[in-house]
C-alpha cells in the first residue's frame, strides 16, 4: 500500500486518517471491534482486580507449588500420560489412513481425470475438519462412552480432514512424468497410483502426519476434559475434588509431555533438514 | 501399535451395540431439521458475538502482556551485545522471559480456562484470560523469531551512535518487520476465535457453553444449529483473516 501512496513522497502531509486508504479503515475496524468486545462482555473487571481475587490466586498458585509425589500417584499419572500418547498415536494413523482413502476421490490427479467425487469427499473433509476435536468428542461421548475410545475416535476424525485435504494436494501436486509414462503403457489407475503416485509422495505424507502427530499428542492431553480419557480426564476429575496438590502433579506432568515432544520433533527436523 | 490400541480401549463394535446403536439413532435423527425458532436463532447470535468478543479480547491482552515480553526477550536490542558478549545479568534475565513464554504456552488454553474458571468464577472473563494468556506465549515466541530474524544493521548502528534502545526499535527494528507481525498476529486471531468456540465446554461462555447444554439435554435439533453457525463463524474468520493478511502485505 505504501507504494501507491503520494504523501509517503512529502514526509510534511501526514496525516492520521484518510478516506482512501484502506489500511486506515482496517485499523479503525479492529479498534472498533476490540472496544465493542470489552464493552459487551461484562468482563466485571473490578472483581478480577479485587484484594479477595488476588488472595484466591496466590493460595491457588502457593497449592500448585506443592505437587503431589507419592509412588502410587506418580504411577497413576504414568498410566494416563502413556494412554494420552497411545489416544494421539492410535487417532493419528486411523487419520492418515482414512485420509489418504478419501484424498484419493478428492483430487484430480491428471488433466483429464473426470474426478466426479472431487466434490463431494472436500465437502466432507472440510466438515470434518471444521468441527475442533472437543466437540467431535463431546459428539461421540454419546455413542462410545466416557474412556479414551472416545478421545481416540474424535481424533481420528478431525485429523483425517486435515490430513485428507493435505495429502489431496500432494497428490495433485505430485510430478507427472512417472505416472504419464505408466499410463501410456495401459496400467490401470490403481497400478499408476501405487506404482508412480504414492512412491514420490510419500515423505510428504510422512512429514504432514508427523506434524498432526505433534499436534495430536496436545490435543489428547485436554480432550479428557470433555471425558475422553488421558491425563485431561484426570485433571477434571481431581480440579473437581478441589485436590490441588493431584491437580498440580498433573499440570506439570502436562507441561512435560508437551516440552518433550516439542523437544523431540525440533531435533527431528533438525537432523533431518541437515 | 497392540499395546496402544490396548491402552486407548480400542474396541470399535460398542459402537453397533443395540443399546448404543439405540441411543446414536434416535440423537442422530434429532439433528433435522435443525432448530430454528426464532428466539432460540437470536440466543445462538449472541453466543457467537460472545464468542468472537472473548477472541478479540482475549487476543488484545496477548497483544499487552507479548509486547514487553519480546522488547526485554530479543537479541537484537541488547546494548552489551554491542562489544562482544552478552553481559551476564541481561543473559539471565533473557533466558527466564524465554523459559516464563514457554511454559505459558505449553498449557493448553482449555486447561487454563478450567483454571481461571476456579479463581475468578464461570464466565467470559475465564476465556479472555485463558487465551490471553496462552498467546502471549506464542506471540512472544514468534515476535522475538521474527524480530531476531530480520536485518540488524539499521538497529545496532541507532545504538551504537547513542540511541536508546526504544528509539532503535521504534526507528529501526519495527519499521521493517511490522508488515510480518500484524500479519501473524490477525492469525492468531483467527485461531482464537476457533478456540473460544471451544472454551465454553468448561464453562468459559460463548458457543461452547450453549452446545454443551443442548448436548447434555440431547437436543439433536439445537447441537445441529449451534454446530452449523459454529462452522460458518470459523469459516468467515477463515476468510476476514486472509483478506486481512493480504491488504496488510
């Protein structure tokens, strides 16, 4: 915007608004919405800044100083924390299997594919991935009970209409020439897609679900809020008892899990990048 | 794979139980027509105001607690830096923002939510403060990358020549990068409204809070409004945020 501005050329003509300049108009919108959201909330701040508030967040955080270690628990927490990693990895291959099946429909993959179910199977990945995890769980509760069966099923499916969307541009994106040769020899689309296709994409597709991975294993550590099972489930239920020391153990061990895997998946890409 | 499909209870044929399948029917077979009575319309329309009120504001105080955060946090405006090594009062100092913006970012803002929900009481205020927090990590995060990423030349010469470290980011530093940090923070936005969606299921207000009572109460008709406008108000931030970003660049 910058460039098409005459005043940027006379430093001294300056002014703070004007009608032309859509920059302006965008700032005005985004001060307007911001004062409008404070406005309507009924945020009742003086409480939230009040002496009692204060007193209730400090001995909040003094108990969240003070975990609790014992063996017995500590081994509780172990179980939920390896079951919230089972719910991300278990959901997260459902997903790219079941994304990669509905991916295939969902692209065109050469210039003169008909592709008549491209419609209809983006219609279906965008609804599922437009639904966030939590509500997919709080959804399917219904049919499969509180436990991480549920967890694991809501992230399933929103992350195949993640995964399914990606992969469907790897595949249109895919080089042409191995297919086309295959084609012109009469194999059939299944052989192009497995013999030609699939093989250029796949570190892609490894890289895509390795990231949803990543992002799953967070995911799975707050959908037991909802009672989907993991360390989640585990935290409703002790917050619920107002134990705070049980609810403090699991914080931590939260923030762990989550630094680890950070960890893990930036010296993964480091190595690999290299 | 075994011990984990063992751990997660994988056991897909509860789902065709006759009880469950009984029960998912009859939930399922609720969701049309979707509810559409116009009183129950105007309550989902003040839920969603509610929700995207709760992003904004919650997004403006990640904005107020990110700012200072990455001004004390970046590399780039050190003045010790200047002559060989960073002094070591100001590397430690750097350091504990850095580790303080990571461990506010690696709680999940739902789980903040159901934190602040216990001190302050159900509410909206447990959401702006919940994702006010969690994307003040972030945005910290991303500020410093994007600020420490940028060219320094402009900034270390303001400083050496005897300005202050604000003017340097006021006159140097900013001036570039500001295109990039609007863009990531409109962003952010977008992804807040997707979370304060969300929010609600702990009793944080907006949308979450109504899908989780017709939810409770089975009201096949409600949830498939309710997740109908959730879908369009995501979609709609999808799109404002893009058109944002592009006029932005």
């Amino acid at each position: 915007m910058a460039q098409k501005d005459p005043a940027m050329n006379n430093p001294q003509a300056n002014p703070w608004f004007r009608w032309n300049c859509s920059v302006c108009w965008v700032t005005l919108g985004i001060v307007l919405l911001t004062i409008l959201s404070f406005w309507t909330l009924d945020l009742q701040l003086e409480r939230l800044f009040s002496v009692d508030s204060a007193k209730r967040m400090g001995r909040f955080l003094g108990e969240l100083l003070s975990p609790d270690v014992r063996a017995v628990f500590l081994h509780k927490l172990w179980i939920a924390s390896v079951e919230t990693l089972a719910m991300s990895a278990v959901g997260t291959v459902l997903a790219a299997f079941c994304g990669l099946l509905l991916a295939i429909p969902a692209s065109k993959s050469h210039s003169n594919d008909p592709a008549h179910w491209r419609f209809l199977s983006r219609l279906l990945l965008n609804g599922l991935r437009s639904i966030p995890e939590l509500v997919w769980a709080a959804l399917i509760l219904i049919s499969a009970g509180l436990g991480p069966f549920a967890g694991t099923l809501a992230l399933a499916l929103h992350t195949t209409g993640v995964l399914g969307r990606l992969f469907s541009e790897s595949i249109e994106n895919a080089p042409q020439a191995p297919a086309h040769a295959l084609r012109v020899q009469g194999a059939s689309e299944s052989q192009v897609f497995l013999y030609a296709t699939l093989p250029t994409i796949i570190p892609q597709l490894m890289s895509y679900s390795l990231y949803r991975w990543e992002n799953n294993i967070r995911a799975a550590a707050v959908l037991g809020v909802v009672g989907g099972g993991g360390l989640g489930q585990m935290l409703a239920f002790h917050m619920g008892l107002f134990q705070m020391q049980e609810t403090s153990s699991i914080l931590i061990a939260m923030i762990l899990l989550v630094v680890l895997v950070d960890t893990v998946s930036y010296t993964a890409r480091r190595l690999m990048s290299r | 794979m075994v011990p984990a499909l063992v751990a997660t209870e994988f056991k897909p044929w509860i789902l065709l139980e006759s009880e469950n399948l009984k029960v998912s029917s009859r939930f399922l077979a609720d969701f049309f027509p979707p509810n559409t009575q116009p009183d129950f319309l105007l309550l989902v329309a003040k839920e969603a105001w509610r929700t995207i009120a709760i992003a904004t504001a919650g997004t403006f105080l990640a904005l107020l607690l990110a700012i200072p955060l990455t001004l004390i946090s970046t590399r780039v405006l050190s003045i010790s830096s200047l002559s060989g090594r960073v002094h070591h009062l100001p590397f430690v100092v750097r350091q504990l923002v850095r580790w303080i913006l990571i461990i506010i970012r690696s709680v999940p803002e739902l789980i903040w939510a159901l934190v602040f929900v216990r001190v302050v009481g159900l509410g909206p205020a447990a959401g702006v403060l919940a994702i006010g927090l969690t994307y003040a990590g972030m945005l910290g995060k991303v500020y410093t990358e994007i600020l420490e990423s940028g060219d320094h030349h402009v900034s270390t010469n303001l400083m050496r020549n005897g300005s202050s470290r604000l003017q340097a980011f006021f006159y140097g530093v900013l001036p570039q990068n500001l295109t990039e940090l609007t863009s990531y923070t409109v962003y952010r936005w977008e992804c807040a409204i997707r979370a304060s969606a969300v929010l609600g299921f702990v009793g944080a207000g907006g949308l979450g809070q109504q899908l989780d009572n017709s939810m409770r109460m089975f009201n096949g008709g409600e949830v498939a409004t309710i997740l109908i406008v959730f879908m369009l108000l995501v979609g709609l931030a999808d799109l404002l945020s893009a058109w944002l970003r592009k006029i932005l660049q």
